[in-house]
C-alpha cells in the first residue's frame, strides 16, 4: 500500500461515490419535476413550436364559443362540484378584470416579431457595421497618405538645399547652414 492510500483513503473515496450518486438523484428528480410543469423545446426548433402556440391562443380569442357568456357560467355556477366552483371563480375574475382580449394581442403582435424580420434588422445592423468600418478605414488612408506626401516634400525641399553645390562643385556650406538655422527656429 502506497502511502497515503491506506483504509482512510478508500472510506473517503466510498463516501465521495455515495455523494455523488446522491447528486445525480437530486438531478434526475428535479428535472422530472420540471418537465412537469413547463414545456421545453429544442433551441433550434423553439421559434416553430412558440409561432404555433401564438396560432392557437389567437384562434381561441378569436371563436364566441370558447369564452363563454355570464348567463352560462351562472348556470353552471348554480350546480355543485368542481366545476361550478371554477365556474364562480371565472366568474368574478371577469368581472374585476377590464382588459380586452384583443388589445393585448395586438400589442404582441408589434412586440414579438418573426424571424426574418430579426434576420433583416440583423443584416442590417451588419452592413451598417461594415459600411462605417469601410469609411473609417478611407479616412484613415487618406490621412497616412496625406501625411507621406506633405513629408515626401518637406524632404525633397531639404535635399534641394542640401545637394546644391558653388561654381566649383563644392557644396554649399552657407545654404546648408541656413536650413539648419531654420529647423532650430522652428523647434523653439
């Protein structure tokens, strides 16, 4: 036996197995408990299933006969049971509730858009990008090669100065210590 590795070691390591099998448990039950109540769609498929669930509610707005009127919910108020008692309780949420129906799925509508019109605003939100970019990255170029030519003739000028010689080929030391002047002057 290695050191370190003794009957302390394999009690710890039962013990992390058993926690771990406790964990996955916990998992597994919660996650049925969850799919209960809520209805999970694949990522790539939800916006099929959400569109088609929006059909259906609108449909229901839509029918007379799915929202029933108060003389039938009083009848079937009157009878006893389950569903006289829900009956009630539709009741006076109906009648403490003033939104309508149709107000609220038309501000849905504008809410909720498709997606192709994301798609859309999506690409241009894109070529937007792009097209900024594009003029950012002109301006830059025009300002580099703006610059490469005020230097080209600064360099020329000096070199003009520079390079000119006297009537025996000698060069011009007057000249070029004038330019030097100068570029002292202009530094202070």
């Amino acid at each position: 036996v290695l050191s370190g590795r003794g009957f302390a070691f394999r009690r710890k390591q039962k013990i992390e197995r058993q926690y771990r099998k406790l964990l996955k448990k916990r998992r597994e039950v919660h996650s049925q408990q969850d799919d209960q109540f809520t209805d999970t769609y694949p990522e790539h498929l939800k916006h099929l299933y959400l569109a088609e669930e929006e059909k259906l509610k609108k449909r229901r707005r839509t029918r007379e006969d799915s929202v029933p009127s108060e003389e039938k919910l009083n009848k079937a108020a009157d009878g006893s049971g389950i569903y006289g008692s829900v009956c009630l309780m539709i009741l006076n949420v109906s009648r403490t509730c003033t939104f309508s129906f149709r107000s609220v799925g038309t501000q849905e509508k504008f809410k909720n858009k498709t997606s192709n019109q994301k798609a859309k605003e999506e690409y241009e939100k894109i070529k937007a990008e792009h097209a900024r970019r594009k003029e950012e990255a002109e301006k830059r170029k025009q300002q580099r090669e703006e610059a490469q030519r005020l230097y080209k003739k600064k360099k020329m000028e000096a070199y003009k100065i520079l390079s000119k010689k006297t009537k025996k080929g000698q060069p011009n030391l007057n000249l070029q210590v004038e330019f030097l002047l100068q570029k002292i002057q202009q530094n202070t």
